[in-house]
C-alpha cells in the first residue's frame, strides 16, 4: 500500500495541470473507522508514560542544539 501510494504521488506530480490539485487515494485503514477514536489519544493509562516521551524529547532537542545540530534522532 506505501509503496502504491507513493507511485500516486510521484505520477501526480508529472500530470497536474494546476495548482491545489488533489487526489484521493483508494485506501482505508479499516472498513469500520473505530481505530479514530484510540488513535493519539491521552488519558490516565498513557498520560505519565507520554510526559516522559515528551521530556526526553525536549532533552534531545537542546542537547541536539547546543551540540550545533538542527535535529535530534526520533525516539520509539
């Protein structure tokens, strides 16, 4: 699916013809869109471990700054 998807997009940009063109790919996550209401959500199971992802996030950003680097490694 990536892979066809990024197909899409690279043929895009050899046949538009005018700007703010947009084309829909033909592919759903599921059938029954029920992942929306989990997806990125926060609350009391997930809070704590998501404010240390951020923290260690923010610790990278200015370790990463103050080494003269313009951004820091993603973490998992």
């Amino acid at each position: 699916m990536q892979l066809a998807i990024v197909r899409q997009a690279l043929d895009l940009f050899t046949t538009v013809s005018q700007p703010r063109t947009t084309v829909r790919a033909p592919f759903e996550w599921s059938p029954d869109h029920a992942w929306r209401d989990l997806y990125a959500r926060v609350d009391d199971s997930n809070r704590e471990a998501l404010r240390r992802k951020g923290e260690l996030r923010r610790q990278q950003q200015q370790s990463a700054k103050s080494a003269g680097k313009t951004r820091a490694p993603m973490i998992d």
